[in-house]
C-alpha cells in the first residue's frame, strides 16, 4: 500500500508490503507438527522473499524493545529495508487477542534499489535430493547469532548451501546465564545424491567448531 507522511510543508508517498501472521502452522519438515506461527517464521518469510527478489546478505539487527513490542530492523548495506515486530501482550489485550501477533513492515523503494545493485546469475535447477538437519544447543547470553553465523561461513563447509536460525529461546529454568538456539542446515550435491555418511561429517565438523569457539552445549 502507498503511505503518505506530510513533512517540510508537503507530502511524500512511500510505497510499502505489510503482512500479519498469527495461529498455527505446518511444519514441512521430515516430522511434520503443528506449532503456532512465531517471530522466526515471519523471519523465514521475509529471508525467502529478499532471496527470490536477488537481495544478498541483508541481516535481521539484535531485537530491540518498544511501547508496541519487540521489533527487529532487516538492514542491506546500511540501509533498513523493513521492521518485523512481535505485538506486546498489552496491545493485544486491548483488542481481545489471545495468541501471538507478528507484523512486518517493508520498503518497496529500498528492496528495489538493493535488488538492482546486485548481479542477477541464473542456475540451473538442482536435480537431486537437499539434505536437512536441525541443531539445538545452549550458548551463553552474550553470544550473537550473527557471530555463529559469521563463524559457519568462515568454514567454508563443502555442499552446505544454506543455514538459518529457526529459533531462539532464554531459559531461565535451565541457567540464567545460557539461551538456546536452534539451527536448521541444508546440505546439497548438485552431480549427485549426497550419502548420510558425508552430512553427519559436516554436521560433527559444524558441532566441534561451535563447541570450540562459543562453547556450546549440543542439546539430543
């Protein structure tokens, strides 16, 4: 929709996406469950809509607290290209909704022009099966997502293709001092099928360079 603010003695438009998500989803993961939709899913939305419009290496900043929630900005470049917000409880008493709410809000302008910067490269189909694992562990509080992620890259792992936070959590009732992530991996050969075998030797290179460098705790 296009947003109209009046400043300087006039009106400028601004063109933007919202989206709302609340209620359950469907996993489609190997052990399918419904769950109730969350911050990390509008994440994953957003992530894959940047990808599929050729918006490389935009970042989620650290959560940050408002009067309405908790908010994330997604920044390119130094440029913000949206906000995604989970609703505070207390504005959602005030309209009688029970379970969560989660709002995004993107630029169109600022996608467009960090889309544009980027070279478009066309690849051919994957022929063979993505292989997929999930990872839980406790870190300590002061560990960054961005610092495990940067730390992944740096490993240049063969035939990983893509990895993303699924999901962050304090636990208080476990040690005040730790938050668990969970981490879901994709694995890919594009000549062939990939063998458990050399999966389960990435994910045990993965599993030792994160115990190594923020001493994590693998969770079974």
């Amino acid at each position: 929709s296009k947003i109209y603010k009046h400043e300087q003695n006039k009106y400028n438009e601004t063109e933007k996406i919202y989206f709302w998500i609340t209620g359950k989803k469907q996993n489609t993961t190997w052990k399918p469950q419904n769950t109730e939709a969350d911050f990390f899913t509008a994440k994953g939305i957003i992530a894959a809509l940047l990808e599929n419009i050729n918006i490389k290496n935009a970042f989620f900043e650290e959560p940050q607290l408002s009067g309405s929630g908790t908010f994330q900005s997604v920044i390119k470049n130094k440029t913000e290209l949206g906000k995604l917000l989970q609703v505070h409880d207390a504005v959602l008493q005030k309209f009688s909704i029970k379970q969560a709410v989660i709002y995004a809000e993107l630029d169109v302008e600022s996608m467009l022009n960090a889309s544009l910067k980027e070279e478009i490269l066309y690849k051919e189909i994957p022929q063979f099966p993505i292989a997929e694992r999930d990872l839980s562990m406790l870190m300590n509080k002061e560990v960054k997502y961005g610092n495990i992620a940067s730390a992944l890259q740096q490993m240049n792992i063969k035939f990983l293709k893509t990895n993303h936070l699924i999901a962050i959590y304090n636990v208080d009732k476990i040690d005040s001092d730790k938050k668990s992530y969970a981490i879901n991996f994709r694995f890919l050969n594009t000549e062939r099928t990939l063998t458990d075998a050399e999966v389960e030797t990435a994910m045990k290179a993965i599993i030792e360079k994160l115990v190594s460098n923020f001493q994590a705790e693998i969770r079974q």
